[in-house]
C-alpha cells in the first residue's frame, strides 16, 4: 500500500463508495424479488406478479412500503441504542465491498490486506444486532441477541480456518492476488485443491450471515423475530438490506477465495464474478426454503465438534505440503 | 378507578404486590395472571409471555414460561382466550340448532364432533341410521381426518422452521376440501350429519372423486417422506424430545396420537367400536419411542390407515337411503334421560354427554376435547427442555386452542 494518501486516491475511494451504495441498494431490490420469486418455484405459486410485469416492481413497492412507515420505539427502549443498531447493521457493510475486486479494472480499492479489512470490518454486524436487541427493551430481542453473539462468535473461527488455509496458500491477503493465481478453467480454481476449506467456508458463512437453517438471531416460531421484534419501517428495512449485502459479501468473498473471481473459461471479467456470486445466492436461497431450523446447541455442536476441528487439520494440512 | 394513570403504572395495579407498595420485580408486572405467577427459587431466572399472540402457539393459547437461559424451568398454559360457550349454547337450543356449533369447537376435524353430538342424541333419542349413512359417516370422517393431519403437518414444519412443505400439504389438503364440499356443502366447519342419517347423499362426482384422490395421496406420500421425514436436521429436532412416558399419558387421560405415540394403543374406533368400523381392516399404528418424532410418525401412518378405510368403505358403499324414513323432524324433543357417545378425533377421544329432562333443550351438554387433556400435559413435559424445544413438544401435541377453551 502506498505511504501517501493522495487526493485522487482519496476521491477514488469516495467514488468506489458511492458506487458500492447504489450496487447494494440496487442489489437489494433484484433479490428480494429473486428471494421471493425463488420462495414461489419452490414452493409451486407464482410468488409476486401483480406489480409490474411479473411483479417485477415487487420489491420497489416493498421499499416504498417500509419507507413510509412510522418508526416506532417502544416505551423505555434506550434511544441511542435502538436508533443506532440499525445504522451500524448497515453502514460497515459497505465498507466491505471497498476492497472486493469485481474485476481487474473494477475494483474499488485495492488493498493488500483486503482480506483482513473485509473480516475485522464484518465484525460489526454482530455488534449491531447486539445493540438492538439489547435496547429495544424486549425479552424476545434480549434472547435473540444472545443467540447472535454466540452464533457469530463462535461461526468466525471456522470461517478465520477456511480463509488462513487459502491465505497460506497464496501467500498474500490481497483479494486481486489471489485471483489472479487461480487458473481460468474450473479444474484450476481454489475450490478444486481446498475443497474442505470451501465447504466450512460456506457453512459458516450462513452461520454467519444469520441465513437459514441457520437463522437463530431471528426465528420467528420462538422469538417471533428475535432481535428485530420492536423495530418497523426502515428500522427493519436497514437490518433487512443488511442481511442481502451481508450476503452479497459472504457469497462474494467465496467467490474471489474459491471459484476463481472474474476469471472464466472463456472472456474473463466482472459477469463470471457476478454469475458465480448469483449462483451461490441462489443457493443460499434454496437452503432457506428447503431445510428447517436447527437447536442452538446443535448450531453450537456442529461448528465446536465438526468444523473448527476439521478447519484446523485442514490448516495443518495446508501448512505441511506449503513446507514441503 | 381506572383513570389513564393508574392503567399506566402497571405495578400500582398488580394485585400481589399491592401489600409491599408496588411491584418490585418488574418482570412480573403484568396483568392478573402474571402477578400471580410467582418466580422460582433461582432468582436470575427470566418470565416470558409466550402469546396469547406468538406465532407457534397456533391461536391464542398463552403459555408463561420461568427461562433460565434459553432453559424452561416452569411452563404454565393459560387457556380461556377463545372460551365461547358451547355447553352453556347447547342448554338454550334445541339439538338442531346446536347441531352448527359442532363444526366450530374444534374446526380441524369437525365433523369428528359432528357425529359425537349427533351419536349421543341418536342413542338418547334411539334413532336409527340407515347403513348407506353409517358409510359415508365414515367416509366424510377419514377425510376430514386426513385433512386435519395434513394441516398438522404442514404448521409443525412451520413451527420448526421450514416454510415450504405446508404449501405441499394445501395443496393436497385443497382436493380434500372440494371433495367434503361436493358432500357437505362447506369446506372447513362442516354440519352436515343430522339425527338419523346425513345431509345430503352421495354424488357420482364424490364417489369418483373420492376414488381418484385415494392414490393421488398415496402416490404423495412417498414424497413426504423422503423430502421432510427423513431430514436429517427435522430427526434431530425431534427425535427423543418432549418424551411422553405411558404413565404420564393416563395420570393426564392424553388420547390419540399423543396416548398411541406412547405405545398404548388406545383408539376409540378399536376400544368402544361405534358405527360401522368394525367391518373394515385396517391397523391402530403405535409407536414406543414415546418421543414428538413418534407422535409425528404415528400421525403419518393414521393418514395411510385412514386411506385404507375410505378405499374398503368407497367399495362396499352399499345402496339405499342417506335419512332414515321415521327420522325426526328438526324440533324434536329429546327424552328424559342420559347418554354419551365417544368418537376417535384427529386429536384423540372426543365425548358428549346429554343429560335430558324431557324439554326442549338438553338440560346439560359436557363436551370432552382431548385437547385438553394433550396439553395439560405439556407442563411437565417442558420442565427442562429449551425453548426451541418447547415448540417442537407443544406443535407435536397437535392443539387447537377453540377446541380446548370450548
């Protein structure tokens, strides 16, 4: 990284910022009505069609819906605390798509230690749906809360192995450098040499995107919405946008350390890191639809008895034949 | 008295703490109920109001619960939000008119009701049924009970988190539904028995189409099985939780699937056979792992069992009458006397008892729901088990809050 701060860097990032903002609000939108579409093929109903041409406008109706609404606090909920929870949920994300590299020329920032600034900056969001569980007063939100921190707490760990293991691999925490050591043809992708990596990556990603079956924080048919019970409006609307960019990131992460970023077999450049990064939404979705939710202690046991192990002798795996 | 003020410190007006000056445990401020649901011995333990609004108490049941963590130490089920008054109806109406209310105590399976009340009357009244009746009786009945068991299984998945196979079981549940409506003219709270037969006889386009759904289902079936049963993360939800053991189903007086997941094979239609069931061949499916996953696999095999009666009664549907000529007219009236009647319902034994002076109206109707008896249970079931698990146990006791309040 360069020692001096330039005026154009810094304009660079501002405008990489602004860009990131439009694609995560207009992301949002394209998969709330994909969320939804997708809801409706599995579960055999045409999911939204009434607004728009196949109810396309679905999701601009649902925002403008949310956005008109009043924003209720309840009654001796911490004000700065519920007020805050949602902006902090949202915000840092951004941050966080700063460093991805959508392709050689579209990268907002490239930074070589990416990798670190997208994992110290996601940490946010469990801070965030701490705050608003715990300020909004309710013992609902209070459970969900709990359930938050001690999901997403203990998921990283996992989610640290998997990435170290491709880190050490690689040699370098910069995003851009590690596509452009992966091959263009599938066989010469990340995911083809650290397949256990891949898949403890992916697990804990939902883990930590608070995704089902692993939607915990959130489980309506216990704590009719966890952290989120008191909020309306943009309120939910900021945790609800944050919960796709959060996904847009995990999915997006997956892609550049595993599927090869914007390389393809053939025309390499920012579609394959979009399609590849679809694809794994797509997937996401299917999980929420097919699968119930699992207990917490299972939640817990899974990643403490199965992933963190495994994570760890895949790291030492990674390390000895980096040795040799 | 109750000025805005006094409404809104809700600790002045709790009357347990009235005698300390106000309620010091804020968590216990509540409404009268609350006040009186007095904290364990572990003094860190949180008080949760589970409904009578939550998304998994299936209507307005409303469960308090003493949380350490995410454990239940105690869970009180508080009924009564949905009380409307059925025995004290069926006292100032004559038994036709009553007959509707029948379809409204438990909407799931209402015509399990229907013909408890109606066989109480008949037995009282001794009115005789044509057999043509006794059959579609049966018929109307399974159905009914496959769509109840449908809808079960479709809000118990909900319950445990997956959103897609109730939209499955509607989609089954529909055919039901247009079929019951071809033969009864409503699609959920049906009264279609009356005293000495049933409403209307059967269609071509019923028989046909009762025909046509019994394979349809079976051919489904399959498909639920491997797509839901068999998840890995459904059996570890509910396999070994919320064990019921058989001494605990008879201190409660628990009753089908509930009582049958426990091993004891008590059906209504084996044990004290009424109408016609005696005739068909079919099995009262037990389980003994006494667990919800018994309880889940014990209603799956009902549905089966249910398909095997509809098919042997769909065949040997004999010809004649759906009334009985010399059946009463509507403003009949009853003589003195008593008698009960039991049916097996989706949710266990469904009794009603007369008692008849010789008016008009019944003197006194006791209806016994079994869903009562199922979730009086759920107390010390609970005791000790997660939150989560709380859920999977009260979904697994398959309730419905208007039969148990009545």
């Amino acid at each position: 990284m360069n020692a001096t701060i330039s005026f154009d860097s810094v304009l660079h990032v501002v405008l990489a910022l602004v860009g990131v903002a439009v694609f995560v609000g207009l992301n949002g939108l394209l998969l709330v009505y994909a969320e939804r579409k997708v809801a409706g093929f599995i579960q055999r109903r045409p999911g939204p069609y009434e607004v728009g041409p196949q109810g396309i406008l679905q999701a601009v109706a649902d925002a403008l819906k949310l956005i008109g609404k009043q924003l209720v606090r309840p009654d001796r909920a911490d004000p700065l605390l519920f007020w805050m929870a949602p902006v902090l949920a949202f915000f840092p994300v951004l941050l966080l798509f700063l460093p991805l590299p959508f392709s050689p020329l579209l990268t907002g920032w490239d930074v070589n230690l990416g990798l670190l600034l997208i994992l110290a900056f996601a940490g946010f969001n469990v801070l965030a749906l701490l705050l608003a569980g715990w300020g909004s007063n309710n013992k609902y939100g209070l459970l969900g809360a709990a359930r938050a921190v001690a999901q997403s707490v203990a998921y990283e760990i996992p989610l640290l192995l998997a990435v170290l293991a491709i880190a050490f691999q690689e040699g370098t925490l910069s995003l851009s450098s590690i596509v452009a050591t992966q091959g263009s043809m599938p066989w010469q992708w990340n995911i083809a040499v650290q397949p256990l990596a891949f898949l403890i990556f992916l697990i804990s990603a939902l883990g930590e995107t608070n995704r089902a079956p692993f939607d915990l924080p959130e489980a309506e048919s216990e704590l009719t919405a966890g952290f989120h019970t008191e909020y309306s409006g943009m309120g939910f609307g900021m945790f609800f946008l944050a919960e796709y960019a959060n996904m847009i990131v995990a999915c997006s992460v997956c892609t550049v350390l595993f599927l090869g970023g914007w390389k393809g077999p053939f025309l390499d450049g920012a579609w394959w890191f979009l399609a590849k990064v679809y694809a794994l939404l797509l997937a996401m979705m299917w999980f929420r639809w097919t699968f119930p939710r699992v207990r917490f202690d299972q939640l817990l046991n899974l990643n403490w008895r199965w992933l963190l192990p495994l994570g760890v002798l895949n790291l030492l795996a990674t390390a000895f034949v980096m040795k040799l | 008295m109750h000025s805005a003020d006094t409404l809104r410190s809700r600790p002045t007006s709790c009357p347990a703490a009235s005698a300390d000056g106000g309620c010091a445990d804020d968590q216990i401020a509540g409404d009268g109920y609350t006040c009186r649901f007095e904290r364990g011995a572990r003094p860190e333990s949180l008080i949760l109001n589970m409904g009578p609004q939550h998304p998994s108490t299936h209507g307005v049941l409303r469960v308090l619960l003493e949380l350490d963590g995410e454990y239940i130490v105690r869970a009180e089920p508080v009924l009564g939000y949905l009380h409307r008054m059925h025995e004290k109806m069926a006292e100032v109406k004559n038994p036709a008119q009553f007959m509707p209310n029948m379809g409204r105590v438990d909407y799931l399976h209402a015509l399990a009701w229907n013909w408890a009340y109606v066989g109480a009357v008949e037995k009282l009244a001794g009115i005789e049924i044509p057999e043509r009746a006794e059959y579609l009786r049966v018929i109307t009945c399974e159905l009914n009970r496959i769509s109840s068991h449908l809808l079960w299984w479709g809000a118990y998945l909900l319950d445990l988190g997956a959103f897609t196979p109730i939209m499955y079981a509607f989609d089954d549940r529909e055919m039901l539904l247009d079929l019951l409506q071809l033969m009864t003219g409503s699609r959920l709270t049906y009264s279609s028995f009356r005293f000495g037969g049933v409403y209307t006889d059967a269609s071509p386009a019923f028989v046909q189409g009762v025909r046509q759904f019994v394979p349809h289902l079976r051919s489904r079936l399959p498909m639920y099985t491997a797509l839901v049963t068999e998840n890995i993360i459904l059996r570890r939800r509910i396999e070994e939780v919320g064990v019921i053991p058989p001494d605990m189903v008879t201190r409660y007086g628990a009753s089908g699937p509930v009582a049958r997941g426990s091993g004891i094979a008590y059906d209504v239609r084996r044990a004290e056979p009424y109408s016609v069931y005696d005739r068909f061949d079919y099995e009262i499916p037990t389980r003994a792992e006494q667990c919800s996953m018994a309880r889940y696999m014990v209603r799956m095999a009902e549905i089966e069992q249910s398909l095997r009666i509809i098919e042997q009664a769909i065949d040997s549907l004999p010809e004649g009458e759906h009334m009985h000529p010399k059946a009463p007219k509507p403003s009949f009236k009853l003589p003195a006397g008593e008698s009960y009647f039991a049916v097996e319902g989706a949710r266990g034994k469904i009794g009603v008892w007369i008692a008849s002076d010789g008016g008009k109206t019944p003197y006194r109707v006791k209806l016994r729901a079994p869903g009562f008896s199922n979730l009086a249970l759920f107390a010390e079931c609970a005791r000790g088990t997660l939150l989560a698990d709380a859920v999977a146990i009260l979904g697994s006791l398959d309730m419905v809050i208007p039969e148990i309040d009545r």
